[in-house]
C-alpha cells in the first residue's frame, strides 16, 4: 500500500492555492462579477477544497489512516481544480501547465487501489465532550 506523502500533499495544496490566488485577482480586476459568473462559481469551490484541504494538512500528522484520507481529499481537490482549469487557464490567470507539478501524487493518491485502502473511519481526534 502506498503510504501517505503529507510533504507531497503540503507542496500540492499550495500549488493549487496560487492558483486560485491568480483566479482572484484576476476576477478583481476584471470588474463586474457578473460578467464572469462562471469563473465566480468555479473559483469559491476551488477556494472552499484548497483551503479545506489546507486544514487537512495538521489532521494528516495525527497517524496513518488520517494521513491516507489527506492525501486522497487533496488529490481529489486538486483533480476536481484541474478539470475547471483545463483549457481555460487564460480566465483563471494562470498559463498551461499550472497544476503540471501535481499529477505525480494525483496519480498515486487517487489510484483506485489507494483509495480502496482506506477502510475505516478516521479518528476525529475531539475532546470527550464534543465526541458524544
């Protein structure tokens, strides 16, 4: 089984965070967002998964099954960004190849064999109050 890369998803995440960094300022520059509604919509959930994903990094550290979901959440953001970013990177402000450096550990990290190893919930790590 693959073990979990949580350098790798590090580096990844802020990969697709400049991205969606250079998809905001150019939606500010560009004036009326209503002009621009579907880079609007594409954007906040891209920006919704990679700050998520972001989070995600410090439950990762906690053991190995939380670094394995880690690892398939933010391969599967940064997939889900790069299908709306393929072929419109000029809209989104970035050139071609942004998310070149991902597909590495979007290869491992969204195989099927790899997600099919993650078979169990994953600690939610809460205080006992908050596990009730």
């Amino acid at each position: 089984m693959t073990a979990p890369d949580l350098a790798a998803a590090a580096t990844v995440t802020e990969i697709a965070s400049g991205v969606v960094e250079a998809a905001t300022r150019r939606l500010a520059a560009a004036g009326s967002i209503d002009d621009h509604q579907v880079l609007a919509y594409d954007l906040a959930h891209a920006a919704a998964a990679v700050a998520t994903a972001k989070g995600l990094l410090d439950y990762g550290a906690k053991g190995d099954i939380e670094g394995r979901i880690t690892c398939a959440f933010v391969a599967d953001a940064v997939g889900e960004l790069a299908g709306k970013l393929f072929g419109r990177e000029a809209d989104w402000g970035v050139a071609p190849g942004a998310l070149d450096g991902t597909r590495d550990f979007l290869t491992r990290f969204r195989a099927p064999e790899f997600l099919a190893g993650i078979n169990e919930a994953g600690p939610r790590h809460l205080d006992d109050d908050f596990e009730l």
